[in-house]
C-alpha cells in the first residue's frame, strides 16, 4: 500500500518523495532492509525457482537480521557453489559512516551517508538498564518547528527501509553484538547441534547494549510512513532483530491522520510532542498545529490501540522560558490529559540550544515546579537529564550539511558547468 503525498497548506511543504531502495552504481541489489518476502521476491526475479527463492531466502534473512553477516561467502550452510551466484547479484550493505563521535556522558553520534551523498545522523545512549538507539527517519524535516535544529533543514528526501534498519545494523555492529559466528541457523537446519543452541539462547537472553530504539532522529515518522513500517516490521522479526514493540517508541509532531495506521500496522510505543497546551503557542512552535490541533491530537491519542493502560502514551514537552513553562501552563497540561482520559506520562526535556536558536532553555526551579504539578496530579513528569550536548547529540541538536537544492539551483549549477566546459 503507498501514502499519498499530504498536502499541508502555508507554508510547509510535506513531500514525501516515493522511493524504496536506493540504485547502486554496479546494478546489484543491496538486500538491506527487506523484509523476507522481499527477499524471495528478487530471488525469484533473479531465476531461482520459487522453492529455492523462498528456502534460501529464510536462511539468507536469519544471516542478515540474526548474525549480522555482510558476506555470502560467510553463510555457511549456503552451497559453496551459491554463494559466488548471490555476491554477484546482491549484497548486504550498511550506511556509510563520515564521522563517529562519543560524548563524555557515553553518549554516541554517528554521521552516516546515503549512496547518493546525503548526511544522516543516528544517536546511541547508554543507560544503566537499557541502551537506545535514537534511528533517523528523514533527511531534513518539511516540519519546522521553532526549537528544533532539524527544522531547519528543508527535507532533502525520506529515508529507505534499508537506511533505517541499516542504522539498527550498524549500532549492532559497533557495540559488537551479534552472536558468535559458526553453526547452523536455529530452527531450519536439521543439523542444528545443541552449542548452536545455547549461542541462540545466550543471544534472546538480557544483557545486550541496545535495547530499545526511539524514532526520533531527524525527520517526521509518520510523513515517511510506509518505509519506518516496513523498516520497524524487518527490525521486529522474530528471526532476525527481534526486537520487541515495546521496546520501540515512534516520536511524532502529531501528524493526526497517520497515527491510527502507525498503532494498526506497526503497533509500537507512541510518543507526541506536544510542547504546549494552547492553540496560540502550539501554532508558534510546532506550526503542524496550524493543520491538526490539539483537540484532535488528543482525540486521535485516546483512540490510539493499546493492549492495556500499561502503554501509557509519552507526552514530550520541551521547556522554553517564558513561552510554554508556567505553572498554569502545567495545570494546563494536567486538564487536558485528564480530560481525554489519556493514560500519559510527561516527558519534560529541558531546551538543548543550537546557533541562533530563538529560545532559552527554563531555569531548573521553574522545570522543577512545573514538573511537581503534574506529577502532583497523579501523572508521571520526569524531567530528562540532557544526554551528548558537548557532540550535539541531544534532542533537537541533530542538523547535516545536506540540502536538497531547488529545481532552478540544479538547472542553474548544470548551465554553469555547461558554460565552464566552453
Ligand atoms: N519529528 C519527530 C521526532 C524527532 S524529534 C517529533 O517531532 O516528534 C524528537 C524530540 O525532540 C521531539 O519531541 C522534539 O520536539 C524534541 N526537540 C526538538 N528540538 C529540541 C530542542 N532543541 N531541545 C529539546 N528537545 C527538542
Ligand atoms: Fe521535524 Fe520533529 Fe524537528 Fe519538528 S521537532 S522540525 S517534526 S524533527
């Protein structure tokens, strides 16, 4: 199924550019990001006749998405005579990695490139108990909203499925997670031997770095819907990734008319930044309200799927002074998630400033104020410690030297080479 473009109209302009995979230069397919039934797809488009495409294309899925394997050659219960068949026609790619940063709080940031040369940023965060990797869905954002760096970039183009599960992939990588190399894959081959066992079990168990991923790199989710489905869904498979939903939270502005799509078929964990509670503010600082109101974002969060009230939905809230953080502006709060019968958490998340940044972050009293009224309520309201500000890592800071140019900017570049070249 594809998202027809939505036209928003002001001054945003979502275009969510169709594109699936990105062409490679040498013509192979890079199997990144495709779900199983992709994959016997082009199997069975390369002439392998459907039983084979769809038995070598199990195993081939469990390589990628299980052991994180880049190479045929490494498949070991692939015929040798195979493997050389599949380097030929495809391969198992990863984002290109420009720069990686670590922060003194053990924050990292990585800068990663599309094959088309556009910059892309993806976050890891180290907790006590958890890992998150912070996946980016866009390059650039249409959205701009006043407080966020992302914003603004003009969106240069959505992200494929094998850009977002790459970046999944490549955290795996670089904390060194997968299970060990050698053996037969679990469930498939008959040969299967009681170690190759324990390494499978060893792997589900706790334990790992990165636990959990939050969709809130640069870009808006849910104008980039179908690709961040099929991505989360590949990330979710039980033979590969195996991530749970519970463990992956989607971060939207409040694109309202895809958010009963994201609970139906993706189903994870909903995070809305919200960051003000009146129509006047919310249109200053995240102008989609302009389009979707705060009434009926609430409306479309109480009617968002849960499986029981422990899925709260997560509330974002970022703290401006003077602008969204008085204590009325708390009770506020308080009133409206009372009154849609919203089970919520707040999240408060002091402001991270950028160059020229037309904020300032609320003093630490006021964060603290605002926070015990909600939570006098009844409602949870952390307030966020700020992860990776020294390597702008930190909400809101992401922003790449990627722009899309303009039609005329091309045609102008091309008839000034043109002119160079006599
Ligand atoms: N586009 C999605 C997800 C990415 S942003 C969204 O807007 O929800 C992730 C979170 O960081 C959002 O809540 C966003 O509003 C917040 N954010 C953006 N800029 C920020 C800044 N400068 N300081 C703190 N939080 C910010
Ligand atoms: Fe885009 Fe989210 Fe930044 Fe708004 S906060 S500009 S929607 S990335």
């Amino acid at each position: 199924m594809s998202t027809p473009l939505m036209p928003i109209p002001g001054h945003f302009d979502p275009v969510p550019l169709p594109r699936d995979v990105t062409p490679r230069a040498d013509g192979r397919v890079d199997l990144m990001g495709l779900s199983r039934q992709a994959i016997i797809d082009v199997f069975a488009a390369a002439t392998l006749d459907p039983r084979a495409a769809k038995l070598r294309a199990k195993q081939v899925f469990h390589w990628i998405y299980h052991r994180g394997v880049t190479d045929f050659a490494a498949m070991t219960d692939i015929a040798k005579t195979m493997q050389p068949w599949l380097t030929a026609r495809f391969v198992i790619g990863r984002p290109e990695v420009v720069e990686a940063q670590a922060s003194t709080d053990g924050t990292r940031k990585w800068l990663l490139r599309t094959a088309d040369n556009h910059d892309y940023e993806m976050v890891f965060i180290p907790d006590a108990d958890r890992g998150t990797l912070c996946v980016s869905s866009q390059v650039g954002c249409t959205l701009n909203c006043r407080f966020c760096h992302t914003g603004t970039m003009r969106l240069v183009r959505n992200l494929t499925p094998g850009e977002i599960v790459g970046q999944v992939m490549l955290a795996r990588d670089a904390l060194g997670e997968w299970p060990k190399a050698g053996g037969n894959m679990a469930g498939l081959n008959d040969e299967l031997d009681e170690e190759d066992e324990a390494t499978t079990r060893d792997y589900s168990a706790d334990g790992r770095l990165l636990t959990n991923i939050v969709m809130m790199g640069m870009g808006e989710p849910l104008y980039n819907f179908d690709n961040v489905r099929d991505a989360l869904k590949v990330v979710m498979d039980g033979d590969g990734l195996a991530l749970s939903r519970r463990r992956i939270t989607l971060s939207t502005s409040g694109v309202v008319p895809m958010m009963a799509r994201c609970g139906d078929e993706i189903g994870v964990n909903l995070a809305v930044s919200l960051h003000a509670v009146t129509k006047e503010v919310r249109d200053e600082i995240v102008p989609i309200n302009r389009k979707f109101g705060i009434e009926e974002l609430l409306g479309a969060c109480a009617a968002y799927p849960r499986s029981s009230n422990s899925r709260r939905i997560t509330f974002e809230y970022v703290m401006l002074k003077d602008k969204n953080d008085s204590d009325a502006d708390a009770r506020e709060l308080v009133r409206l998630l009372k009154e849609y019968d919203l089970p919520a958490k707040v999240n408060l998340i002091p402001f991270n400033p950028w160059p020229g940044a037309p904020y300032e972050c609320s003093t630490p009293e006021r964060i603290r104020s605002f926070s015990n009224i909600v939570f006098a309520a009844g409602i949870s309201a952390p307030i966020r410690t700020p992860r990776g500000r020294d390597i702008d890592a930190a909400c809101g800071q992401l922003k790449t030297a990627s722009e899309r140019k303009s039609r005329a900017e091309m045609d102008r570049l091309a008839d000034e080479k043109q002119a160079a070249l006599g």
